[in-house]
C-alpha cells in the first residue's frame, strides 16, 4: 500500500451503540450483511474465519440484481473490541481472486487493506475507519459512507 493519503479512504463517525455492539456488527457475518454496502446493496453472503490469518468470503448485490460482485480476504489483525484489519480483493463467486482491471476498475489495487480502530466511548463509539488502496474521490469512499449510514441505523435497532 502507498502511504499517498490520497490512496486510501479514511472516514471517521460515531455511533450510538456499545464498543461491543460495533464491533460485532464488524465481525459477526449475519450482523455485517445487514449495514455492508452502498444504500440498497444486499449482502446474501458473510463468511467469516475470525482470527489472525482466516478468510473472510463477502458477497454483494445491487438492488435490481443485476450487479454480483464478491470480495476476498484475510484477516490480519483481530484485537476485541478495538482494532480489525484485513486485506480484500475482488473475486469470483468461488473466492478466486479477480484483477480489479478485468472488472473494469483499473484504479484498484489488486489487495487492499482495512483497517478500523473502535473506541469505547461508554453508550457511544467512535470509529475510524482506513481503506487503504482505494482512492479517496472514487466511488468506494461513497460507497462506505452509505454503509455507515446504514450501520448507523442497524446499531440504533439492536
């Protein structure tokens, strides 16, 4: 990854919600396919191996479903409640990594890495959220601002 600020998305928020409560909806896959994604994006599959070096498997669809894109990982940091980080690439419904180039998307890198650090914040929890590798004006940076729109709203439910 760069260290061109430029090349990554960084968002910061806080949310109503337990430290706890956040990180599940970040760890536990029924929990992350019901904010991940832009607004009106389903998540029909979240397969996570939650430890250091375990896969994660992501699924996305657009709201007409004509649009299935699936997201590949690892987990390279798993510290409870505090501090996520794994990489992600484009793939195939398999898991078989795919050229962000093929996709059409040729401002990717192949493997990007998120990062999200959560503070404790007593009934409340701040979140910084860094997408490494991913342009910071592309299509990716409004797409995680819906979905923490959406994560928003998920938290205030539990």
């Amino acid at each position: 990854m760069s260290d061109n600020p430029d090349n990554a998305v960084v968002i910061e928020r806080i949310f109503d919600g337990p430290v706890d409560l956040v990180w599940r909806m970040w760890t536990v896959g029924d929990d992350f396919q019901k904010w991940y994604g832009p607004q009106g994006f389903t998540i029909p599959t979240a397969d996570f191996d939650l430890q250091v070096g375990g896969r994660r498997f992501v699924g996305m669809e657009s709201p007409d479903g004509s649009m299935k894109m699936w997201f590949v990982g690892e987990f390279r940091e798993v510290t409870a409640p505090t501090r996520l980080v794994y990489t992600e690439s484009m793939a195939d419904e398999n898991g078989n990594v795919l050229s962000p180039a093929d996709m059409g998307m040729p401002d990717m890198h192949d493997v990007t890495e998120i990062t999200v650090e959560l503070e404790d914040l007593g009934d409340k929890t701040r979140m910084a959220m860094t997408h490494a590798g991913v342009p910071a004006d592309s299509p990716g940076a409004a797409g995680w601002t819906q979905a923490f729109d959406k994560l928003a709203v998920a938290v205030a439910e539990v």
